[in-house]
C-alpha cells in the first residue's frame, strides 16, 4: 500500500483496525450526504469499506 507524506499529512489507505472509527465519522448524518454517500448504517458497513482495496486511479 502506498503511503503520501508530507511535513504536515500522512495519508494511507484504511484497513480493518479504522472500522469503528470510520463508523463514527461516517454514521453522522450531517457529513455522507454532502460527500455524495449515505450515512453508515452500522459498523459492518463501515468494515466493508475498510476491507476492500481502492482500484486503481481513484
């Protein structure tokens, strides 16, 4: 998995240890609508996402 540095961000991929913390941001109402998804149901789906590998070029 490729990881993006910078001095002030590091930005990697998720992986399933980031489910509950996804499921925390990605439950609120407020923030998946305005991101163009719908808000996570439960921590499964939140797994699911961190489960599956981004294609490439996105």
């Amino acid at each position: 998995m490729k990881t993006l540095e910078s001095e002030r961000l590091t930005l990697t991929m998720y992986t399933l240890d980031d489910a509950d913390g996804l499921y925390a941001y990605a439950s609120n109402p407020n923030v998946g609508p305005h991101a163009g998804w719908a808000p996570h149901k439960d921590v499964e789906e939140s797994r699911e996402i961190c489960s599956c590998p981004a294609k490439p070029g996105l």
